[in-house]
C-alpha cells in the first residue's frame, strides 16, 4: 500500500496510504485531505482536485491528456509543469513516497 505525503497550504503535511487502483483524489477525499474538493467526483470536469506534483515526481508520469489539460485552465494559479489533476493520477506501488501539495485555494 502506498504512501503518499500531501503538504497543505499552511505547511502541514498528512501521510496517507491509499490503495492500489484508486486515483490519487480518492486516497485525498478518504483521507479528508482539506482543500481536495473534487467537486465533480473524479469526472475530470472541474480542476477543484488541482495539486502540485513534486518536481522530482513530475516525469514518472504519463503526460496530461487533452481534456486534463483543458481543465487546468480553470484551476488557480496553475503550473505548466507540476499542475495536475489528481483525479487523472492512478495510484499504484510506485506512488510510494510520491509528494504533491494541495494550492492554497481552488476554482470555486
């Protein structure tokens, strides 16, 4: 089971370890990450699931697809390189470790 470490805006950090199989939203949301609002439920139609990969992180993923990027448009104050939606994240045993921070605010 992986571990992954979200740092909050305030600085805080919250290690949860999520299962295999689930986005990286849903381990956020079952964990009761604040500021991971996914208000569309994982439907990749809202950017309220917005984080910040860690730089190091950033390569081990596949590239965005269109409608991600599409979406990202609408977050707050996103990033071209780090910015992802974590409902577009599939959690499996190289998520480990992973370190993604959660913005200080998003899309309303």
């Amino acid at each position: 089971m992986p571990k992954i470490l979200f740092q909050l805006p305030d600085g805080s950090k919250m290690d949860v370890a999520a299962d295999n199989g689930i986005t990286l939203m849903e381990a956020a949301r079952a964990a009761n990450v604040s500021g991971i609002d996914a208000n569309c439920g994982g439907a990749c139609a809202c950017s309220t699931c917005h984080v910040y990969v860690d730089p190091e992180w950033v390569s081990r993923f596949p590239s965005r697809e269109d409608m991600e990027a599409d979406m990202l448009d609408f977050a707050i104050d996103p990033d071209e390189t780090t910015s992802r939606l974590a409902c577009q994240l599939k959690i499996d045993d190289s998520f480990n470790g992973l370190l993604v921070r959660v913005p200080n605010e998003q899309a309303p």
